[in-house]
C-alpha cells in the first residue's frame, strides 16, 4: 500500500513527459527504449510509445472484417476485446507529434518517441560508431537533453553509454519531475534590441528548422511552465505554444527595463532571464544555475560568471521580485549598468568553466553569425 502511495506522488510531479529518441537508422533506438519501459514500469509509471516509421505500413490486413469496413468508406474503425484495443483512422497529413500526444495519450505519464527527430519536444539523440548511416549532428536538432553513444562524450550535455539502461531510466524520471525550485521561477527572453550593429533582426536567424526566438523559448518550455518574451509582440504560432510577451514598459534604455518589465508584469517569485541570441545555450547551464538557487534561496541575484576571465554574463541569470526597488532607483537616476545593480543586492555568481562558457556566445554583429556559421559548418551541423 505505501509503495502504490509513493508511486502515484511520484507520477503526479511529471510534467516534462515527451522524450524523444533520435539516431540514424541502425542506432539501437528500439534496443533501449525495450530496455528501459520496464524499468519505468517497475516505478509505477505507464508509459506510451509513438513510433515513427519513413515507409508505408499495415495493421489492417485484407480479408479481416476491420479491413473490409474501412474499405467501405469508414474515416475510423475501432477493435476492441476486454483486453485489447485497436483503433484504424484516416491520418491527416501536417499533424504535428504534439497533437497526436494530445488526443491519443492522455491516460499516460510518459511518451517515449522513436523518431520526430524536428519535433519542438526534449530529444535523447542515440548514436553508434560504426554505424554505416553515420550520426545526426547534434547541432541541426533542438532540444538535445542527452547522448546515447560509445563514442566521446558531447560537450554541455549528459553522456551515457548505450547499455547503461537504468541511467538513462533514471534521467528521464528526474528530467520530467517538476522541482519545487522551478516552481516559482519564469523563464524570461529578452527580444528588445533592435540589433543595430547586425543591420538585421536577430531573432529570425535559423539555427537547422528553428529561428533562435523559437529555439531559445522552446529551451525555457522544458523548465517553467510560464515563459515570457519581452520588448516585442509575438506572432500567433509562439503565442499559441503558450508563450507570453509584454512590450518593454520603457523604451530605449537597454536590458535593465527587460529585466524590469519582467519583474512588474509576472506574478512567481523570480525569472530566469536569457538574452534571445544565443545559440550555444543548453540546458545545463540554467539547471546550474536553478540548483545554486534551491541551495541558496537567500541570494537576491544569481548570475553565470566565465570563471577564466571572470567576466560575468547579466543575461544568464536568475533575478527575484525584491531588487524591483533598486532597479527602479537606479533607472530614475538613468543608471542603466546592471552591474550596478549586483553592488545593490545579494549577488551570488556561478562560475562556469571554459567549455560550459561557450552557451554564452552572443551573436551582435554579422561577423559573429559568420563565425557561428562557420564553425557549424566544418563539422557539418548546419
């Protein structure tokens, strides 16, 4: 009786339940995802399946009385037997993976996903050597929470090795849990700048099949529940992924009033702020920066910091509704230095190493896209 207790606390703290695993074909994404549905099981937890298949299939077979009526012109057939249920349907084509999770497993506490490798969703990326599909190139997918391989080990993200089953089990438990420090933090975007030094704006450019705005909301999405953009209108499709936005409440005085607006329009405790043009950013560097604030809520301020030039990153950072005041002292003495505003509060930084500190590469001008796009290119990942 406790442990059924224990198990139902334990599915109900889901929230982060889509996970997809992506590979060329020949990876071993059906070997793991065999492997590890019953360790999920054995914790409680039902789990559904989406598999996506690059050719034609058939469950229905001809001759079987479910086949002769959906010849006869029915849109859905349903089979059933006290154990069992099969359900035949006309597919509409365009229908994203979200969609279908919606209407089809609602009854579940996690969806495994083989496949969908362009889907919004949090991806495992699954990865063999020797295969002779080769691998995907981390960089042209979104979301990657994680490697599968046994090869070398991805840089900024969990690695695990192909066998090693009850950890990768254990990851996508932890990794769909709500946490209790993410409970009153906001994910935040900052989309104000008119990127000046560019000569374009910023957010449209496309890292693989998302823009950075769509990439860098997406990332916060698999953090808060609530997820802001502010200093410009949204268009409807980020608006209807769930996204809010609010137009900076005052004009021209740079990335303090973000912060600020932030603060004023939210109703949690803190947000978690991100500059919109970051194509490095991942995953680890904000639940880094989310863990020093579950062990130090006291802190005012926690802000990344690259610990070899000491230089400190205001837009990786995670603010509280308490240093409203002293922002609102300093912007009417137009001191717009967030820095100063550090001197102010209880600041704690968090130092990143070199590798970690290369989520923070800005892209302010087009010289900085051109060596991203660059970069990316000799290794074949745009």
């Amino acid at each position: 009786m406790f442990t059924c207790l224990r198990q139902k606390r334990e599915r109900r703290r889901l929230k982060n339940r889509v996970f997809c695993f992506v590979g060329t074909s020949g990876s071993g994404k059906t070997t793991i995802l065999e492997k590890i549905i019953p360790l999920l099981v054995e914790r409680g937890y039902r789990v559904g399946v989406v598999k996506s298949c690059g050719r034609t299939f058939q469950i229905d077979h001809q001759g079987k009385d479910s086949y002769r009526l959906k010849q006869a012109g029915a849109a859905q057939v349903l089979i059933n037997n006290p154990q069992q249920l099969a359900f035949i349907s006309d597919f509409e084509p365009g229908v994203e993976l979200k969609q279908l999770i919606e209407d089809h497993f609602q009854n579940v506490d996690i969806v495994l996903v083989e496949g969908h490798k362009f889907s919004p969703h949090p991806k495992i990326a699954v990865m063999r050597q020797d295969n002779p599909r080769g691998v995907i190139p981390l960089e042209t997918l979104n979301n990657v929470l994680a490697c599968v391989s046994d090869g070398p080990h991805q840089q900024g993200i969990p690695h695990f090795k192909p066998h090693e089953y009850q950890a990768i089990a254990d990851f996508i438990i932890n990794r769909g849990e709500i946490l209790t420090v993410n409970e009153q933090v906001a994910g935040v975007v900052l989309a104000g700048g008119k990127s000046l030094r560019l000569g374009r704006d910023k957010v449209n450019f496309k890292i693989g099949a998302s823009t950075l705005l769509e990439r860098t909301t997406s990332l916060l999405k698999e953090l808060f529940e609530e997820v802001w953009v502010i200093g410009r209108k949204l268009d409807h499709e980020l608006i209807t992924r769930g996204i809010k936005w609010h137009l900076d409440l005052i004009q021209n005085i740079g990335p303090m009033v973000g912060i600020y607006t932030a603060l004023k329009v939210m109703d949690k405790e803190a947000c978690l702020v991100v500059a919109c043009d970051m194509p490095k950013l991942n995953l680890s560097v904000l639940e880094k920066l989310l863990h020093v604030r579950e062990k130090e809520p006291g802190a005012d301020i926690i802000v990344g910091r690259q610990a070899a030039l000491g230089k400190v990153e205001p837009l990786t950072a995670i603010y509280k509704k308490g240093v409203l005041s002293s922002i609102e002292g300093l912007i009417a003495e137009r001191r717009f230095k967030i820095s100063e505003l550090f001197l102010q509060s209880q600041t704690r930084y968090v130092d990143f190493d070199v590798h970690e500190a290369q989520a923070f590469l800005n892209i302010n001008t087009a010289q900085d896209w051109e060596q991203f796009c660059l970069s990316a290119r000799k290794t074949k990942k745009i």
